[in-house]
C-alpha cells in the first residue's frame, strides 16, 4: 500500500554500506540522525530529501591496528555509529566503535 502511495522516497546512502542501526529523533529541530559507518546523517523531517552529512572515520594508524589484527579492513576497521543521544539544546554525544577503540564525541547541532 505505501509502495502505491508514491509517498516513498528511497535513501541510497553509502557505497558497499548497509550499517544503518542508530537512530536519533529530534521532533524540537524537525530532525533525524542516522548513525552509519564512517557517518552521521541528518535528515530534515519535512523534506527528507534535504540532508547533511558528517563524516566521521577511523585514523589511519587505527585502521591498520585493526587490520593486523586480523579484522576485515572493509567490514570491520571502520567506525560504526553506536550512540546518538541529544545533550542539550545545541549539541548531540555521539559514539562509534572507533575500529574496536570506542571513541565519543559532542557535535554541535544548534
């Protein structure tokens, strides 16, 4: 039925990235964030086809520490959004695996 809507609106997102499992929604600023690998993605609710992008990924020498230690450089060494939480009114705290070193951050969204 919503497929018939032509209501829909596909989101592509990333090449060779299908890590879309954090979700943060903020009705005050008409707001989705979407946690991904390597990103962070905020959707404007009342035209879903406005968005930003902040990128967000591993240093090199985190990579390669990940990567000898036998992790899939592709699949595994990235930095997967784990943690999307509203601080206060002009900031998110956010956390990634940081290729299996956690690292967490403030983002100034205001």
């Amino acid at each position: 039925e919503m497929l018939e809507s032509n209501n829909i609106i596909n989101f592509n997102g990333l090449a060779n990235s299908s890590s879309y499992h954090t979700f943060l929604l903020d009705e005050e600023r008409s707001r989705l964030y979407v946690g991904a690998k390597d990103h962070i993605f905020s959707f404007n609710l009342v035209n879903i086809k406005d968005y930003q992008k902040i990128v967000w990924p591993v240093s090199h020498s985190r990579r390669d520490e990940c990567k000898w230690a036998g992790k899939d450089i592709l699949r595994e060494c990235a930095n997967f959004i784990k943690v999307l939480k509203a601080y206060n009114q002009t900031h998110l705290y956010v956390c990634g695996t940081g290729a299996f070193h956690p690292v967490c951050t403030y983002i100034e969204v205001g």
